[in-house]
C-alpha cells in the first residue's frame, strides 16, 4: 500500500516527536551536567550553556569513588543475572516441556510473585541476611534481586519456549542428544532473541535498584553501588546538581552500551526465527 505524500509527512513527524520526547530527558541531563549553578538558577532556563563546563566530568570522577560504584552495580547486576537466568531458563522449559500435576497453577503461582512489591519483601530478606551475617555484602543484592527477577523471565521464557517447536528436540534427541543436551545446543540458540530480552530486563532492573542497597548496604561504603553513592552526594545546605547529573551520566552509559550490544542479537535473531 502506497502512502500519500501526507500520510508519509505524518508517520514522519510523529516519529520525530516521540525520538524528541524520549531523548530529551538524556539531552537535559548532558545539558544540566555542563552547566554552572548560575546557569541552573536562571528563568528561563537555557538549553544549552553559553560556557559549558565539561570539567565537571572529570571532577566528579577524581573527587568521588566512581569507578568503585559502578564496579559494584557491575557485580550486582551480574551476579542477579546470571543466578536468575540459569534458575529461569531451568524452570521455564521444564513448565514449558514437560507435563507435572498442577503446572499451570505453579506457572500462575511464579508469576503472582513478580507482582508482590520490592519493599515488602525488605524485611523478611533483612532479617534473613542479618541472621547469616551478609549485610554489607554484595552478595545480599545478588540473592535480593533474583527474587524479583526470576518470577517474571521463568514466565517469558516459558512463553517463548512453548513458541519453539517440540520436532526440533526430537529430531535431535534421534540423532543420541540426551534431553539436556537437546535444550543446549539446539532450543537455547533459536531461543537467542528470549534469551537476550528476559536478560536486558534483568539487568537493567538490577542496575536501577535503589531500595535495596539502601537497605542492605547503607554501613558498608566500599559495596556502595552506583545509585546509592550518588544520594550521598546531596549535600546537607545546598547541592551541586550539576555534579549529581554528570555522575548520573556515568551510570547511564553502562546501561546504553549494554542495549546497544544486545540489540544486534536481538533483531539478528528474530530476524533468524522468522526465516525459520
């Protein structure tokens, strides 16, 4: 079907105003970064400084242990994201593969967990790490965000796995692969697109956690993640926000440069599935 010359102007512009609306919070973080506290006081605001301070940058990274926070959520986010996959693709292709008594009430159980609330679970988990003596420990974040995640990518990789064929495992287990090494070397990798979505999703809500190194960490600076140690950087009369926002800006690349690596294999291998 063939777009007026109008039609094509609006799908265009609308693409344009929603690329403009969600970039421009990135855009005045950068701007609020290069700017002075003069500059951030002024009505009406300027979008952009007429001296931008990019100093700020290297300020921020000499005078506060960046690399040490970022160091850590690294390790968080990791550790959760590889626990919670092992844990998840285990427990979906099980639900998905094979029949038990009650696996959809076990499916619907795994999935009403997902919807429980990180701060109610705070307290029981605190009283859990404090009585194995881990509070302070990045460890506590691992096991903490894996309990959040592992609920919902069980359930979305469940899904995905009812979408791949059964003949594929067969005609593999035909050919002398056991059960487990039909999942390896022939579900996982049309699985790529699941996997590479269930693990971004993992990451990124590792790396944005906050309530939970407040709690867990608070009296142990040297496993301060990334966004904790930014809160300390408010200070008690007055704030540099421009400070805040070029750290900021150091926690966000991470995330970026991580989508940036997974969205290759995600439309490669979607692309992959529909050959298929």
């Amino acid at each position: 079907m063939n777009r007026t010359p109008l039609q094509s102007l609006a799908l265009y512009g609308t693409v344009v105003l929603l690329g403009a609306l969600i970039l421009f919070p990135i855009y005045w973080l950068l701007v609020t970064a290069v700017s002075t506290s003069a500059d951030l006081s002024q009505l009406p605001p300027s979008f952009w400084p007429d001296d931008a301070q990019w100093g700020t940058f290297a300020k921020v990274w000499e005078e506060r242990p960046i690399p040490l926070w970022l160091l850590n959520s690294m390790l968080a986010a990791i550790g959760s994201v590889t626990l919670s996959m092992v844990v998840s693709v285990l427990a979906g292709y099980a639900l998905s593969r094979f029949s038990i008594r009650g696996g959809h009430s076990l499916g619907l159980f795994i999935l009403t967990a997902k919807m429980l609330p990180a701060t109610l679970l705070v307290i029981p988990l605190f009283s859990i790490f404090r009585n194995f003596g881990m509070i302070g420990s990045l460890w506590t974040l691992v096991l903490a965000h894996s309990t959040l995640i592992i609920p919902f990518t069980t359930w979305m990789l469940k899904g995905y796995f009812d979408t791949i064929p059964r003949e594929l495992e067969q005609a593999a287990m035909v050919d002398g692969c056991s059960p487990m090494g039909a999942m390896v070397r022939v579900v996982l990798p049309v699985a790529t697109p699941g996997l590479a979505a269930t693990s971004l999703y993992a990451f990124v809500l590792s790396w944005a956690d906050y309530a939970y190194a407040r709690t867990f960490l608070v009296n142990a600076p040297d496993s301060w993640t990334a966004n904790l140690g930014i809160t300390t950087m408010r200070g008690e009369y007055s704030t540099d926000w421009n400070e805040i926002s070029a750290a900021a800006v150091f926690v966000a690349v991470p995330i970026i440069v991580i989508y940036l690596f997974l969205e290759r294999y995600l439309v490669g291998g979607l692309t992959a599935g529909a050959e298929k």
